[in-house]
DNA sequence: ATGAAAGCGCTAACAC
DNA sequence: GTGTTAGCGCTTTCAT
C-alpha cells in the first residue's frame, strides 16, 4: 500500500546522485559498469519502477505514448475488430491504446474527447457520432492529430478512413434485382449517422435506375439494435404485399433480420443481404457485403503515424473497398 | 502545430498568478466572479487545457484515473465483451480503460504490465497466459491492485473472476451422455491455458461417471485458431469409428467445428455443443454452455473498485455460472 | 564518469 | 480573494 519509491530513494540507497541513478537505470549510458550495478541492484530491492508521466512531463512536456480510440462500443464486433487492427499497428512503434466508448451519444463524445486530450494524448482516432466537428479545430493546430474513421469530419479538415458505403449498398441493391426482386425491404441504423444516410443513397441509385420509384415505403431507420431491427423486418414481412427480399445495412440489422425470417411463416423465402460480414456468415449462408475492418483500423494507424513523422500534407481520405459475398439467402429459388 | 498553452501563459494573459488561474479554472472557489471570467475568457482564447498527468504528478504523485486491461486478442468476442462491462462500469466512477493484447503471448504480457505499471495505472486487469505470477507479489506491496479475470494468479494472492469451467464441462458431457451418446470427440484450446485444463476435467469427470474409459482418444488439443479447429474436427470424423457428437471448448473452435460440419459427409448428424455463446448461436441452433463476458468484465471493475477504496481483506474470488443452452444441434434425431 | 541546479505544468501550504 | 514558495519525479544543462 506504501507509495512507490522515487528515483532519489533509489539514489539514495545506492550511494550517488539522482542523475547517475537516472542514468544508471535508462541505460544512456556514461556510467561506471560497477556503479551501474549498485544501482540496479538497489532499484531491485525497492522494486523501483519508472514513472513514465514524469518522464514526458519533463521531456516533451506535452505528449505521451498514448492514442486515443473513441467509438460506439467495444462489444460490437466492428468496432472491435477496428480496435484490434489499430492497437497491433501502434504497437509496433511504440505507442498504446486508450479506448472509450461513446455509445453513439455525441455529448459524451465531447467529455470523453477533453479528457483524452487532458491526459495529452499523441493522437486521436474516432468514429465520430457527432453531428459536426468545427469545435475541433483549435485542437489540431495544438498539433493533435484526428484520424476519423468509418465516418468523415463536418467542418473540419482532417484525416479519414471511410468505407465505400455507397458503392456497396448499390452493389448489394444492384444484387437483389439481377434475382428478380422488385419489392426490396430495406432496413437501417440511426438516421442521422452518414454511413446510414450513404448506405440508402446507394440503394436508392440502383432502385432508381431500375425503374423502382416507390422503394422508400419499404424503408424503416432507428433499428440500432438487434431487438429493434428484428421487430422491424417482421413488420416489413407483415406488409401487403411484402417484399421478397430484405437489405439489412449493418451487422446488428443482419442479425435481427435472420432472427426474424428463422420465425417462419412468409419469412423463410425471403431473400436477405446484409452490410458487413458476419461471424458465422459463411455457416449461416448469409450474403453479405463485406470489408475489413482491421484493415481500417491498421489504415488509421498509419495515417497517424505518418503525421506524428511530421507529415504536414493536406488531409488524406482513404476509401476502402467493399465486396459482394454471395450465399444462398440471395440464391435463385 | 506549436505546443500547448501552459496554465502559466493563461494567467499572464489575464494579468492573475499562475495559482489564482488555476483557481479560476478548476472551480476551486475562492475567486472572485469577475477574475474567473477573465482567466476563462484567456484560456479559451489561447486554447488552454488541462494537463491532467502534471495535475496526477503534483496531487497524489503516484497514480492516475487509468485502469489497464491485459488480454489475448480484442477481436475474440469473448475478450471484447468482457472489455465492454469493465469499461462501463470504470466509466461510472470516473476511470478510464486502457487496452493491451497479449495475443497470449506471456513475454509480451510481462513487458505490457511494465509498461502499464509505469504509466502508473490505477489497478490491472489481466486475462493472464502466463504460467506464474509470483513476480507481480511485490508490485501488490506497493498498492496496485490486480484483478484476474478468466484465467487465476499462480503463486500469488489476488482478486479474481472466473467462471465454471468444470461445471459447465461437465454438463456439455452429461448433456451429450443424456443423448445416448458415447463416442464423444472434445476439442480444446491451447493445453497450458487453466481454462482448458478445468473443461478437460469436468468432461472427463463426467465421461468415467458414465463409466467410459477411453474418452481421451477423441481428445483434440492446442486448436487455437478458426482454421485449426475445423481441421481437428474433420480429423475426428475421419476417425473409424467416428465419434458421434464433438464438444468444442470456446467460441472460436465453435466456428471451426461449425464450418467442418457444415462440409457434410458423415458430419452432417454429428451432435455438437460448444463452451461460450455465439453471436447467432440461437439462428444457427447451436446448443452451447453459455455465460455473460460482460458480466465478468463488470465484476472485475467492482472488485477492483472496492479495492481503491480501500478494501483490505484477504482475496475474493467470484466464480460465475454458465447454463446449458440447448439447441438443435443436440437434438435427438 | 558524476553531480548541482533548474524546470516540465500543475497544486498544496502558507502567507498576505 | 490573491500571491509566493516549494515540490511531485524525472531529465536537461552545464559544471566538475
């Protein structure tokens, strides 16, 4: 229970000064091999330990080795997996991770992110599930570099990772009608988040072209969780006529959705497609539209390290790809 | 790109000493309305933040608001959901999360928890993979407390979470017994890992219960990964004779057995049961020995929490239960 | 090769 | 209500 011993115990003990101590222990070198030793061994004994806070405080004064991570919750395999992607590429050089969740509540979004930069993060990565991001802007020129992920910046200039929702959701639109489908139930996220709003627009697109105008009445928003989503698809199965097939726009929809068409009834020769890969999606037979999210995170972290290198550059958007994975909830029947 | 405003700069900005902005600022009190609002007005316009780990260093010189969780791998569920319960629940007392992986690697472990340690963490929280932590006992001396999770301390006393893995072994067996079966494949985990060892125990106990002897020829060890675990699964069934049901010891081997069964071939009426949920464990009909890896997480928060506040008793351990959650793939045919 | 003094940004203790 | 001084644990600077 007793407070840690300080390096001037350490010096203490061992007979020389602090600095020698410091010297001894973060091996600079310019030491006596012999002195060295007693100073070791007098470390050992107290079980000294760095104080790592002191160091950057006396050092930098104003960085650490820690990057931050805001996103929705560590429980959803997305952003887990990001975290995962992230945390191994950081590692490598050094720095760690910090992570908190928003649970898409912008006004912790905005606690959370002060006190990541009171403890004086080196830099921060966020899907942001804020509205806008201007307040950020005295910040970077404080020299803390942003890297957003999975959603862009509004207001600010800064540094992105973003999926091509767009072109997947369209993908996966496009995917329905070449089957047949005419009535497509669609079946999304919080309405405000722009991944949402970019995964109807690329649906929407496809729609339209196929000549479908009247696709919004199979629309339904806010399904932010599995429980929710479900209820939604088996309304959408309710309607007459129902859809013979369901887009769902993200992992949790998927999820609820194959809980609802597992019911029965009318639900089994619906045709399903889901936005992000699924654990067990190839078990399941689930098609989806899928991405790496590692590989997102893995981006992140290199884009931030660049900027640490001091890469002054205009801010980089990187779009990573999608891809169709087709199984048999979309096969021919 | 300039560093950032010191407290110092804010109070010549506002024409106050250093002490009476930072009066100002932390809302100590004992300043006059106006002077407040004058230092706030600077600190704004200069972009001034707190430095929390100067602030740490002054007041209690030893420790942060930062709890460090050591795991295998953010990507595993089971690890993501205990980091969501153990942030939440940190959260609500003002500490924050900082992740580590290990990827069950112990000498990485070891240089993680220095790392943390130096960065003054408040408490750990380690899924540990090492074999020993008798080297952590003069770390407890100096006030860290430590909370085991999953996996518990070896020759060292401290707090821990675990779960039943005995009896939840023992049932997946007596489950598959009550079936009628007794060829009973069981694979398993890396075999240095507790977890592993007390699953193999409790579906051994149970197998010599029921008066089989020979349960060891169909025990598969050390499948670590996805694609590991399918290959040891298509090995049983290429046994002659062929177990008839195939117990999996965690999620990930789960999967594997799942996507080998799913090859067909004899597979197809194999039984299986599975330790951990899974995600869509209800849709793909998987019986499992389910738990709460939150729950875990919020427990270890808690046990930790009552050890900051100064908690002094001999060592707690909780062990949580699992239930038999059964589904279609034990059922009778 | 070693040490003394100063200071990173902040706050506790004690003035005034 | 406000300022001064000292010091958290460490490292930089400059001596010796």
């Amino acid at each position: 229970m007793g407070s840690r011993p300080s390096l001037a115990q350490v010096a203490a003990l061992s007979g020389v000064s602090v600095k020698t101590a410091s010297r001894a222990l973060s091996g600079e070198g310019y030491v006596a091999v012999e002195t060295k030793a007693r100073v070791q061994s007098a470390a050992d004994e107290l079980g000294y330990r760095l104080n790592r806070t002191a160091r950057e405080l006396r050092r930098g004064g104003n960085t650490s080795t820690l990057v931050g991570l805001l996103s929705g919750d560590l429980a959803n395999p997305f952003y887990s997996r990001l975290a995962s992607g992230l945390e191994r590429e950081l590692r490598m050089h050094g720095l760690q991770l910090i992570t908190a969740s928003t649970d898409e509540n912008p006004e912790w979004e905005g606690r959370l992110t002060d006190s990541l930069l009171e403890r004086r993060v080196r830099g921060l990565v966020v899907a942001s599930t804020m509205a806008e991001h201007g307040h950020l802007a005295a910040e970077r020129r404080h020299g803390s570099p942003f890297v957003f992920v999975d959603r862009p910046p509004v207001n600010l200039t800064a540094d992105a990772v973003l999926l091509d929702n767009r072109g997947g959701a369209k993908r996966a639109a496009e995917h329905l009608l070449e089957r047949g489908h005419r009535r497509i139930g669609i079946v999304g996220d919080l309405s405000r988040l722009s991944t949402h709003q970019d995964r109807v627009e690329g649906f929407a697109e496809a729609m339209e072209a196929a000549g479908i105008a009247d696709w919004r009445e199979y629309l339904l928003e806010d399904a932010h969780d599995v429980d929710k989503a479900e209820r939604a698809v088996l309304a959408l199965l309710a309607r007459d006529p129902a859809p013979t097939a369901v887009f769902t726009t993200n992992n949790r929809i998927t999820t609820g959705a194959l809980r609802a068409l597992r019911q029965g009834g009318g639900g089994r020769d619906t045709a399903l497609i889901g936005f992000d890969e699924l654990d067990l999606g190839d078990v399941l037979g689930v098609t989806v539209i899928a991405h790496d999210p590692e590989e997102m995170g893995r981006h992140a972290a290199r884009l931030l390290l660049s900027r640490l290198d001091g890469d002054e550059g205009p801010a980089r958007r990187v779009v990573l790809p999608t891809r169709l994975v087709e199984r048999s909830t979309t096969a021919p029947r």
